[in-house]
C-alpha cells in the first residue's frame, strides 16, 4: 500500500508515546482510511435524488456511472445517508 500524505490528528488515553508507537498508531489509521474512503464505499454511503425524474437512486453501480458523468442535469443532487 502506498500510504497518501495527509495530517491526521491522534488523540491517545497514554500520557506519552514514543515515535514507534506513535507511527505505528498512524500506520494503522491509514490502512483504515484506505479501506474506508474508496470509491465503492462512497456509492454505498450516498445515493442520488434525481429530481427531473422523482427518483431516488440507491444501486452503487448507477450511482457510479452518475458521478463518472463529465456533466451532471442539473437537480441530481448527490446525498449522504447518515
């Protein structure tokens, strides 16, 4: 895996941490935040509300052909589920 680089900020219950502790801590968060900020957990989090035709679109692989689109109709909004 080829880890991105990006300020994490890591908050810990210890007082104090040594520097292979602490980079192990971060190695770890990035492993995770690989698995979860990829494209098909974008598509499973979010659907689509497409306006023109009163559709709310749930599948990932529509979601991911809209969102691959160059230029998106307007009122197809893109929304998260939480």
């Amino acid at each position: 895996m080829n880890p991105q680089n990006r300020d994490l900020l890591v908050l810990t219950k210890k007082q104090r941490m040594n520097q292979q502790e602490l980079e192990h801590e971060v190695e770890l968060l990035a492993d995770l935040l690989y698995h979860a900020e990829n494209f098909d957990a974008f598509c499973i989090a979010n659907e689509i509300i497409d306006l023109n035709r009163y559709k709310i679109i749930l599948k990932p692989s529509v979601i991911q052909k809209i969102i691959r689109q160059k230029k998106i109709r307007p009122f197809v909004f893109i929304s998260n589920k939480n």
